[in-house]
C-alpha cells in the first residue's frame, strides 16, 4: 500500500505505508525525547495514553467496518497519529481530554471518511483544536520546564495538582504584550540560556532534515514555510520590533518546526503538485502569523493547516498538470 492521494505520492521515494510511518517515528525522537526532559513525564503520559487511545479506537472501526483490524494497523498511520497529537498536547493534561481528542483524530477525521488515504483534514490537527476550542483553559496550561521531574498523577487526577508547577508559555507572554503593551514586554529568546522550547524546535528540525536525507518528505513543503514565516515576521518586526515578535522567535518557539516537517507534509491531506504544495505551505505560514499575532490563540498552527486543508481541492484544480483529454473539456 502507497501513500497517496487522488494524484499521486508527495514522498520522492516510493515507499510503503508502513515504511513512510516508520520513518516518521523515528524522526520524531530527539524531539520527544527534549520535550521528555524539559517537560518532564506528562509528555509521556500523554504519549502513553493518546497511543493506547488511538489504536483501540483505530481497531474498534476497522471491526465496525469489517475490515481487517491487523492489516489496518499494520500501516502505522493511527500510531504516527498518536504520537504527533501526545506531543502537540499541554503536558499532564488529564487523560479524558487525550481520549477525547484521540476520539476525534482517529474516529471522525480518519475513519468515518474512508480511512487512510481518504481524509481531507490531518486528523491529529482535528483532534487538537477540538480540545482547543472546548477546553481552552486546559489547553493553554503548561507544566513549567523547571519541573523536570513533574508527577504523573496529575494526568490522571485532573490539574488541581498543578496550582504551582505551571506557567504561561512564550507565545502566551508575547500575545499578552502584542495586545497591552504598555504592561507587558514582549518575550526574547535569549542565546546564552535558550528555553526548552527552543531546543524542541531544534530536535524536530533535526528529525525533519533526517527525513529530507532519506527522501520520505519533500524539501518544498519545509521550506517554503519557514521561509515564508522568516519573512512576514521579519516585515513586522521591522516595523514596529516593539509590537512584534522577530522572526528567530516565531521559526524556534511554539510549534514551527513541527508543523514544518511532521504536519504539513502529511501526503494525505495536504496540495499534491509541487507548485501547489508551496501555494499550500506558503497559505500555512501566513496564517501562521497572522492567528499568533491577531487571534485569541498564541499558537495558530492547527487552524492554519485545517483551513488550508479546505482550500486543497482548489488549489489541485490550478496547479496540478491537466492531460491533453482535460484540456479539451
């Protein structure tokens, strides 16, 4: 089994599905292994759980829809789901909210349109901005990265265990000083101590350029939305630096680097031509920027994929290369 939407692979080698899935597994390490270290076990925790979640629910549709529940998991693609939505997801959040949004991922965005290959949304995005839209509270606290050693009853108990290990997240802190300046500062990065999330955004990158070296994904997608980040950050932040957060701060804080490798480049769901996978990473980035500087959400990532999820047909309908017979329609 390929990889493939209506038009073809997005991976310059052709692998399996399996294969594909693997290697994004594997990727995906150094930078669950730093948020491990900074963030302590709740990241595990929710690994464990979205996992567990996510292949029962995974298997109970593939039985619902008599299909063979070893060869459905076989390809991996409810594991890879997994793990990108454990990750994405605050640390010790209770573990009905990461059932719920595995729910969501698996259940609605996955397997009610056809299964792998059929879903037009990243069904680990679905599952994140459901829990981000109901439970906004939940989702916008972090264990701070001082607690290496964070407990893992809270995931369990709920967060009243949690009233001093949490703290605000920078992109919290710069929303807060794009919209009252005259209390807040905005945030730095600051090179000679780099905060934990810093070092995440270097582990992905580490694993995304690890995935550009063996072929799984495509450079086009990567860079064009750092790219295009760097520099409609760099724009603003020209303009008013007070205002406006730089461009280090948007490519190396919150989820950028991610979404670069491990998100947009989902094969599934995103543009299949390679002019419109840079249409479609360049819309990301935008948007990007424009939800964490203007929207009631300091990170914007998940809405920006899902919204250009829903602009692929069109942008497949003018980039994609018609035959000679479509022409003459």
């Amino acid at each position: 089994m390929k990889v493939v939407n209506q038009h073809g692979s997005q991976t310059k080698a052709k692998l399996s599905s399996q294969e594909h899935m693997n290697q994004l597994l594997l990727a995906t390490l150094p930078g669950s292994a730093v948020l491990s270290y900074a963030y302590g076990l709740g990241v595990v925790s929710n690994l464990l759980i979205a996992v567990f979640s996510c292949l029962a629910f995974d298997a109970l549709m593939l039985r619902l829809r008599q299909k063979s529940v070893m060869e459905g998991l076989k390809d991996y693609s409810a594991l890879v789901t997994a793990v990108l939505l454990g990750l994405a997801l605050p640390p010790a959040l209770h573990f009905s909210l990461v059932v719920l949004a595995s729910f969501f991922a698996i259940v609605v965005a996955k397997q009610l349109y056809g299964g792998l290959g059929q879903n037009p949304f990243n069904p680990a995005m679905v599952g994140y901005v459901v829990l981000l839209i109901s439970f906004p509270s939940a989702m916008s606290t972090w264990v701070a990265p001082d607690h290496y050693y964070a407990v893992l009853e809270p995931a369990f108990l709920g967060m009243e265990w949690l009233d001093g290990m949490t703290g605000s997240t920078l992109l919290d802190q710069s929303k807060l000083a794009s919209l009252q300046p005259d209390i807040y500062t905005l945030p730095d990065v600051y090179w000679l101590n780099p905060p934990p999330m810093v070092w995440a955004n270097i582990a992905f990158a580490m694993g995304g350029l690890y995935l550009l070296w063996r072929g799984v994904i495509r450079w086009h997608l990567p860079f064009c939305f750092l790219l295009s980040l760097a520099l409609i950050s760099a724009l603003f932040y020209l303009m008013d630096s007070t205002r406006f957060s730089s461009p280090l701060f948007h490519l190396l804080v919150g989820a950028s680097m991610m979404g670069a490798f491990f998100i947009i480049t989902d094969p599934v769901s995103g543009a299949t031509s390679r002019k419109g996978q840079c249409v479609f990473a360049v819309g990301v980035a935008v948007l990007v920027f424009v939800l964490r500087e203007w929207s009631n959400y300091p990170e914007g990532l998940a809405f920006a994929v899902l919204l250009m999820n829903m602009l692929v047909p069109i942008i497949d309908h003018y980039t994609v290369p018609k035959t000679a017979n479509e022409r003459l329609l």
